[in-house]
C-alpha cells in the first residue's frame, strides 16, 4: 500500500463526513459550546458551595473539657463554631468499628522554643 493510495481514500473518507451535516453538528458544533459552557458551570457551581461552606458554622460536639474550662469557654464563644449537645447514646461510627465517648480532654502542648517554656 502506498503512501498516495492512503491520501486518496483519506480525502475521499475526509469529504464525505464532511457532506453530512449531522457529523459537522455532533463532532464540531456541539463540542465548541457544550465544553465552555460545562466549564464555567461546574466551576461557578463549585464556587458557590464553597462559598456556603465557609459561611455556614461548624458543628461541634464537645466531649470532657471539665479539667480545661478555659478552651471549652473560647470555643463556645467561637462565632465560626457551633456546639451541638452531647446526648447520652452519642457515639462515633467508622466503616469497620465502633467508638463509644470518653471524657477526654484538649491538650495542648507549647514547643520548647517557644516564649512561654523558655521562662520555666
């Protein structure tokens, strides 16, 4: 097979899918407006839960924090943070396992450069 025979039935292939106007529609038209248009759709659509996303306060339950009074305090008065009360058969359900709550508290530990360890 040559090089011209293939040139031959590739321009010969080439104009007749270029005669039917429903290949010119479906392979060309729609792509050149459909692609664009899902583009900034998807995107604007993405922007706009995010934007809802961090309008909307986080939920929290807290759980112990009777021996940190202090950070149950800043975080109850957290405007970005809302506390949801804790029920007696509150639980934290996983795909393969189960966890009951603890009373457990928040620690916080200061590194030892810090400015505050630096003065014990």
């Amino acid at each position: 097979m040559s090089l011209r025979n293939v040139g031959i039935v590739y321009r010969k292939e080439l104009s007749e899918a270029l005669r039917d106007r429903r290949t010119i529609v479906s392979s060309i038209l729609i792509p050149l407006f459909l692609f664009p248009l899902l583009t900034f759709g998807i995107g604007f659509a993405f922007v706009a839960m995010a934007g809802e996303a961090t309008r909307e306060p986080s939920k929290i339950m807290i759980l112990g924090g009777e021996d940190s009074p202090g950070v149950v305090q800043q975080l109850r008065a957290s405007r970005n943070l809302r506390e949801v009360p804790r029920s007696a058969d509150s639980w934290i359900s996983f795909p393969t396992k189960r966890f009951a709550p603890r009373s457990t508290s928040l620690r916080v530990s200061r590194p030892p450069w810090s400015a505050e360890s630096a003065l014990r």
